[in-house]
C-alpha cells in the first residue's frame, strides 16, 4: 500500500499509532509497531488463540509500557464453534504470572476455553498476577469464568463480568462475595 509523503510523514510523527499492537499478527509487523511507537505507552491485544512463543520475550522487553492489554478468543455472539484449549489457556496465564507490568490499566479477557459443561460451570480464573505486579489496575473485564481467586484485584474503578454463556454465570451469592 502507498501513501503519499505527507501523510507518511503525519503516520510516523504520531507515535500512538504505532501503539495498538495485535500480537497474532506476524513478528515483523508488532516489531515494527513496538519501534515506530518510542517510549509511548502501549495497548496489546490477542484476538488468536495461539500465544506466540515470542510473546514471553514482548511482555518482558516493553513491561514498563504496557497499560492495556485485551485477550479475546475467536468467537462471536452466534459462533461458539472456536474455544481456546486449556493448555492455550495457562500459557495466556503463565505469562502474565511471571510478568511485572507496573503501568497496566486496563485488562481484558474474553477466551472461551474448551471444557466439557460441569468445567466450564466451575471455571475459576487462577491468580493472574502477583498484586505488586499490577498495582495501577484500574478496568477489569471477564469473560467466560464464573469465578476468581480473592484478592486478584483490589484497586479497580471498574469492573464487566461478561458470561454469555448460562452455564458460567455467577450465582446472587457469588456475585455479592466479590463485591465485599
């Protein structure tokens, strides 16, 4: 694709447009992305559900940038055809476990995971990050978990608990447990 000089010139002089980064999309591109966009603050998103082995190496090198980071698995509000496995699941958590990312907002995790139904009624997403780690996490959205450890998150100014499926929709006890 070509522009022309001027608005080439707009594009690489506006730093944040080079800061929304898709981590599915090829490693050339998000390298290009994480350069153009300097020292600017960065917002990660996954919509695959394959986590690129060099993602580990991305969460570490640019952690101190990172103030969104959105993971959604490929479904749609008629499709539920495409559920990301277990394994894909803890490799998400796995490396946001052992990651500091002390300018992270804003967190978002949408996966339909692949369980039979009983799994999936007593989903409970594990300890996501060490409280040190996210200490500025401010907007938290979940999907598909009926569940979390206490104390995952305790500065939040808000909070979207999205179940779109009955069998993962927190019970009037669960939901009143979280909110004390």
């Amino acid at each position: 694709m070509l522009v022309c000089r001027h608005w080439r010139a707009i594009a690489l002089a506006h730093k944040i447009l080079w800061s929304y980064v898709d981590i599915s999309w090829n490693r050339h591109l998000v390298h290009l992305c994480l350069t153009r966009a300097e020292e600017h603050s960065l917002f990660i998103s996954a919509y695959d559900t394959d986590l690129p082995e060099w993602s580990q190496t991305l969460f570490s090198m640019f952690r101190h940038r990172i103030r969104s980071i959105r993971i959604a698995g490929p479904h749609s509000d008629h499709d539920y055809g495409c559920r990301i496995t277990a394994d894909d699941m803890e490799n998400y958590i796995d490396v946001l476990r052992n990651t500091s990312m002390p300018s992270l907002e804003t967190f978002e995790l949408d996966v339909p995971f692949d369980y039979d139904e009983a799994a999936v009624a007593e989903a409970i997403l594990p300890q996501l990050f060490n409280q040190n780690h996210i200490f500025r996490l401010k907007s938290f959205r979940l999907g598909w978990f009926c569940g979390w450890q206490p104390d995952n998150f305790t500065n939040l100014t808000e909070f979207l608990w999205d179940t779109p499926c009955a069998l993962v929709r927190p019970s009037l006890t669960q939901f009143m447990d979280f909110l004390s």
